[in-house]
C-alpha cells in the first residue's frame, strides 16, 4: 500500500509554486466557499494573504446538497480565482467534481480538491491520480478511516502521490449544534498510518462561524499540517456557506492563534 508509512516511513511534503505542505511546515488556506466574482475573490484574495495564507480556495464548481442552491460559475469562476491568486502570488485550491472537468480544472488550478460527497467517486480519483497536480481529498462525511486511506490509494496507484487528506467532519449522533463532528483523534491516526499530510476544515465540521476558530486550534494542537478555512467579508449575503464564513478580522485573530499554538509543539 503506496500510502503506508511502512511503504514510505518518511513525511511527504507536497511543494507548488508558493508553498510547501507536510513535514514540520503548516500551511493556511482561505478564500470563499464559491468564488462569487472577480472583484470578490481578489478582495478575499487579499483578505487571506495578509494572514499569512498561501492558497486561495474558492469553488466554482459546487457540490450543493440541494440541486436548486447556486452551483458555481464554472469555468469563469476558475479564471476569476487563478487570477486573484497570481495576483498576490498564491496557489489555487479549487473543487473538481466530474472526471470529464479534470483536463480543464487543471488549467486553472494547482490543488485539486476532491469533495466530502466525491471521496470515493473512484473515476474521479483514477482521473486525478493520472495528473501529477497534488489532491486534498476530503473525508467523506461517514467515511472510515480505512475508507479514506482506501480512497488516497487510488490516487496513489495511478502514480500522483501528491496528496493530503483533509478531515472536514463527520456525520454522528448529535448535529444539531455543529454542522458535522470533527474527528480531532484523526490527526495523529492517520499520521501514523499515513505519510501524507493532514489538513484540518474547522469550517465544514462547524456550520456557525462562533465554533470555527475553536475547532481550527483544537486541529492545530493536534499536529495538522494546515488549515483550510472559509471567509467572507459579508457572509449574510455569500452565495454559499455563510454561515460558517468567518470575516476577515476574525480569520486574522485565528491565523493567529493558529501559528502560536502551532509553535508550542
Ligand atoms: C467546500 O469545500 O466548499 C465543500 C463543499 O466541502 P465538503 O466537500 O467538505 O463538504
Ligand atoms: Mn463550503
């Protein structure tokens, strides 16, 4: 098993263009849950930059529960993130959600995403896997432990191993006050299974913008390799995730408690 720290004992650390993730580095990500606009996204862009992150998210492809909620931009929207991000020289962190889009996405984008709804969407990870852009594949919301390592193997087996793992929370027997749970005890069970960086999603697990710093620390103090979390500068008004949406002074307050704990460990 190509993902087994007995296959590969030592840390993969995944290098793009501006960033370096897993090993001793921890790596912030931000951007909106939909990329809504030019203009948005470069002032989310900006938003994000100055706390320190290197990856721009931003869906223009979106996985939504209900197929009447907006469905992102498409291929616009990617054009409206990549420039945003070579604009204050970030990486593109963005969702590909069918196999046929994979070609195109690519253009655009330096990390894939594979959603929490798409983790074994098995055509979808063997199209991926045959790119060398690295994946952040998302933990499906009931998937194992076994299932997600299962998953990344079929990233692996086509011969990109370029991939982190992102827990994003998961579906239990109490969600009515978080939008899902996260699995803070994931973090150092896949690292020892795994040699691929894990990256925790405060935002998903939390659904309410008041619980997402304390889960992105709580991952943090875990040993993640790095957070990726959503922001919006008028989250009643986002086209999607709002509330969840931390504003840009609260993501500035937990970036920065986020690298103070980071440096305890
Ligand atoms: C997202 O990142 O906006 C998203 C839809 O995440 P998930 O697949 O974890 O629900
Ligand atoms: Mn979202």
């Amino acid at each position: 098993v190509q993902g087994s720290r007995e296959f590969h004992p030592e840390d993969t650390v995944i290098q793009t263009k501006h960033s370096v993730i897993g090993g001793d580095n921890f790596s912030l990500m931000a951007g909106p849950c939909s990329v809504e606009s030019q203009e948005h996204v470069l002032k989310m862009a900006a938003v994000a930059k100055a706390s320190g992150a290197t990856i721009l998210r931003g869906g223009a492809f979106k996985p939504r529960t209900s197929p009447y909620s907006f469905q992102g931009l498409g291929e616009d929207g990617l054009k409206f993130l990549r420039k945003a991000a070579d604009e204050y020289n970030m990486d593109v962190l963005t969702e590909v959600m069918d196999d046929e889009h994979v070609e195109m996405v690519a253009k655009y984008t330096d990390i894939f995403q594979i959603g929490a709804r798409n983790m074994q969407n098995f055509s979808l990870l063997k199209a991926v896997g045959k790119t060398n852009i690295p994946v952040m594949l998302k933990r499906g919301m009931s998937a194992t432990v076994d299932d997600i390592l299962n998953a990344s193997e079929y990233i692996a087996a086509d011969g990109n191993h370029n991939i982190m793992i992102a827990e994003r929370g998961i579906r239990t027997f109490d969600n009515k006050y978080t939008r899902n749970t996260m699995d803070v005890g994931v973090v150092p069970v896949l690292q020892k299974l795994t040699h691929y960086p894990v990256i925790i999603d405060p935002s998903h697990a939390a659904g309410h913008t008041e619980f997402v710093t304390p889960l992105a620390l709580a991952g943090t103090a875990a040993g993640a390799s790095g957070l990726v979390v959503e922001i919006h500068d008028d989250p009643a008004h986002a086209f999607s995730d709002g509330a969840q949406a931390l504003k840009p002074n609260e993501y500035k307050e937990m970036a920065e408690k986020a690298l103070a704990i980071r440096d305890l460990l």
